[in-house]
C-alpha cells in the first residue's frame, strides 16, 4: 500500500533493505495462491514514471496499461518475488504492489474427464435449464437487443451458427496479445468461452457478446489478465462482464478493476467455484461486497450442486449440472459447473439492461436479488449460504421494466425534470466519453447516429 519511506533511496540503502527484507519475509505456505514466479505488478501515482522505478529496482516492464499507470514487471532472480512486493509497497510513488497471481477454472467432476459431452441440436432445445429459469417468459419484454456483454473467458467459435451477427467488435486476446478470440486447443477447457457465450445468448439472443481470451485450453490464467480484460470492456461499452473463473487470491489489482467497473455502471457477473467450499471465496465472485453478483449452482431440483461452493458472499443461485450450450466444430454439448450457472444469470442482466437502458447497474443489480426463488427448504443445511434464492429471468426484467428511471423522458438526458440545453451538453459529454447511455437509436454501437436520434427526441420533447 502507500509508503513512508523517503522519495529516493541511495543504492547502498536499497542493497541493504532488500537483504533484510530478504530475511524477514516469512516462508511461502503449501496453500498460499499460486503466483506466477519472477513477476509483480504496481500501480502508480499519478505523475510516477514507470522507468523511474524499472532503473532504481533494476526491473523489466512487461506490460503497461498506461491510462491507468499500471504496470507488470519482470524481476530479477533474486531477491524472492515477495520481498519486491514489499520494496515496492514502501515506494511513495506506488499506490500498490502484488504478485500476479494464477486465476483458473476447475472441473466440477474433479476428475481429468472431458467436461463437455456431446449432444444434439434437439436435446440442446430440449434442456430444461432455461425453463427452470424462465427466460423464454422474459422474452416477451425484453430479448437483450441494444447490449453489449463481454465474456471474459478462454474465447469463441465465431464461426459457429450460434453466433452469427451476434459477436461485437472489440475482442481481444490477452494471451498472444493479438485479435484472434478463437476458442479452441487440447486441453479440457476448449470450449468453455463458446459454451458461455452460447448460454448467454440463448438467454438474450438479441444481445451482443465481446469475447475477451484470457484463458488457455486447460483453465488457467492470471490476475493481471483478468484486470486487463475488465478494463478493456470497461472502455468498449460492455454493460455486463461474465467471468466464470477466478482465484483463490485478493489481489489489490482485480479489487481495482471491479470497483472501476462497477463505477462506470457495468454488472459484473462471475461464477462462485467448484471447490464445494464456504471460503476463501474464489475472487471475483468473493468481491460481492463490490457490487459482483456471485452465482452458486444447483440441480434440476434446486438443490445445491455437490461441487458447488456457497457462503454469505454468494447474491444467486442458478442451475449449473447439465446445462446445453453451442460447442467447438458447429455441435452443441453438455456441460456441469458453476461457470454455465454465471452466464444464465449475465443474460437476465442484458435482458433488464434492454427493458430499461437507463437503469443504474445497482437498481438491475437489485433486481436480480429481488425476483430470486426462495430455495432454503430444498436446501436446509445451506439457509441463507446460497444468496437470494434461485434466478427469475421473467421477474428480474419486469421488476427493471419498472424502475423510475425507465419511464423518465429520453431526452431528458440530466434528469432534472425537463428538457433544456443542459441535456444536450449532458448526452454530447457522455457520446464522446464513450458512456453506453449515449446509444440514443438502441443499435449497440456508438456513432453520429446515436447524436441525430438524440437531438430529434430533444426537439420533439416529451408527451
């Protein structure tokens, strides 16, 4: 955190202080979170340069998020990676210091067997998943046109039928750094992100999905990846992230992007984990106290699934065991865990965000909590571990078709009560900020559209 030390250090100094830092860290611990070895990452003050520090610590940046004055380093071989954490926590230039830790998935059958079995286009329509949750009743209010959702996950089969016309522009993949969002590979997890995204739309199949790679064919990523990816939807204009993976850490830099997110009014929606554990809680789910909607899975029976973890920091529960979804090659499949209960839950969000584009993410938040099913009965050992109760898509979005907010003037773009100059320099500063409420014509996409279909409900003014 911020430092009292002295604003320069002589190199004498420095030698010394990391010996003894060196000397006093205490012993890594077998069930200490996993940590990418030789590496760390800091987040500056404003005004700090990150070459200032990459001299004086003798360190490699790696990577730089330079809007946020982010940085992942390379460290040295020694001293031990903890010890830089610690010289950098005690720099008055840096607001924090951590060590990248791993993020992943993990198999809610805890064997090595595929997660994914192959199904039919049949059974596929058949799954009584989407049923139990209601989506089909939400459709008649809402079907998600007009959002974007980012699917922060191991990436997509564009070129499946699923998702035709259906993927937003803006993807990215943060493993090879590049634009190729492919889903794919050997490992168990190929074709996890094309099974969530697929859920995802069959819940809000006039929604848009931007998949973000950060997660390899065997489940693993890391937590600087994972912030990465939050902050680049954050600056696309994703209304909803859905991450179903996380870490058995809290680190400073996930803590960061949430709150950010949440900030500028996005949902975030993360799986609570397969560990059939009360804690640590898996991070992002565990940041509900952030405004993270945290999703625990049960059966057909809403009962709680065997694997699936709970506490008093999960907000929903959702149904996560044998759930259908689009899969690699143009099939579909079956598949088990918390990460196919999250999506269910992202699209009830996209689904509320459409009913009422004006909603704060609080009040869809709320929402959700709200329109939950009671499930303590079926569930007595668990009494208030598995959060509001079971999804409700239907009655989520007529609750958000509700709110105040979605009955106010359009072009009453302040809020004030009537239409004034005031609205026209509020809606042009929120379109150049890229703010998603500035998609006056509904498309998804923000352009002088947006700015004509604005101004021509300011001039008609409200009935």
């Amino acid at each position: 955190m911020s430092s009292r030390s002295h604003p320069t250090l002589p190199s004498l100094f420095l030698a010394l202080l990391v010996l003894a830092l060196h000397w006093l860290a205490p012993a890594a611990r077998a069930d200490d979170p996993a940590f990418v070895p030789r590496q760390a990452l800091v987040r500056l003050a404003p005004g700090a340069s990150i070459n200032d520090l990459t001299v004086e610590y003798g360190v490699q940046t790696l990577v730089s998020l330079g809007s946020r004055n982010i940085h992942l380093l390379q460290l040295p071989e020694n001293p031990d990676e903890q010890t830089f954490v610690d010289l950098f926590a005690a720099d008055p230039r840096v607001i924090y210091a951590d060590l990248n830790f791993y993020a992943e998935d993990t198999d809610a059958d805890g064997t090595t067997q595929d997660i994914f079995l192959a199904r039919t286009f049949q059974q596929y329509l058949a799954d009584p998943t989407f049923v139990i949750v209601r989506s089909a009743a939400a459709h008649a209010v809402s079907r998600g046109e007009g959002v974007t959702l980012a699917v922060i996950d191991s990436g997509i089969d564009w070129t499946h039928p699923a998702f035709a016309g259906r993927v937003a522009p803006g993807g990215y993949n943060f493993i090879e750094n590049n634009t190729d969002v492919s889903d794919g590979g050997v490992g168990l997890f190929a074709g996890h992100g094309t099974a969530v995204s697929g859920i995802v739309l069959r819940v809000a199949p006039d929604s848009r999905v931007l998949p973000l790679r950060v997660m390899d064919s065997d489940g693993s990523t890391t937590t600087f990846r994972l912030a990465q990816a939050i902050f680049h939807a954050v600056d696309q204009g994703a209304r909803v992230i859905n991450i179903s993976l996380g870490t058995l850490a809290d680190p400073f830099l996930l803590r960061d992007a949430v709150s950010e997110a949440v900030s500028a009014g996005v949902v975030i929606v993360a799986a609570a984990g397969n560990d059939d554990a009360e804690s640590p809680p898996r991070s992002p789910a565990g940041l509900s106290d952030l405004g993270v909607i945290a999703v625990t899975a049960t059966d057909a029976q809403l009962v709680k699934a065997p694997f699936s973890n709970f506490g008093t920091w999960v907000s929903v529960a959702a149904p996560g065991v044998s759930v259908h979804g689009p899969f690699l090659g143009g099939g579909y499949a079956e598949a088990t865990g918390t990460s196919f209960a999250a999506p269910l839950v992202s699209g009830t969000v996209a689904l509320a965000f459409s009913a009422c584009p004006n909603a704060a993410a609080s009040d869809v938040r709320a929402a959700v909590l709200s329109a939950a099913l009671p499930i303590d009965a079926e569930n007595p050992s668990y009494t208030g571990m598995l959060g509001s109760g079971l999804l409700d898509c239907a009655a989520t979005v007529a609750l958000a078709a509700q709110l105040p907010t979605c009955h106010a003037c359009p072009a009453d773009f302040d809020g004030s009560g009537e239409l004034t100059v005031a609205d026209v320099f509020a809606f042009l500063g929120s379109w150049f900020s890229g703010d998603p409420r500035a998609d006056a014509n509904g498309d998804g996409l923000l352009n002088v559209s947006d700015v004509f279909a604005f101004l021509s409900a300011w001039f008609a003014g409200c009935a």
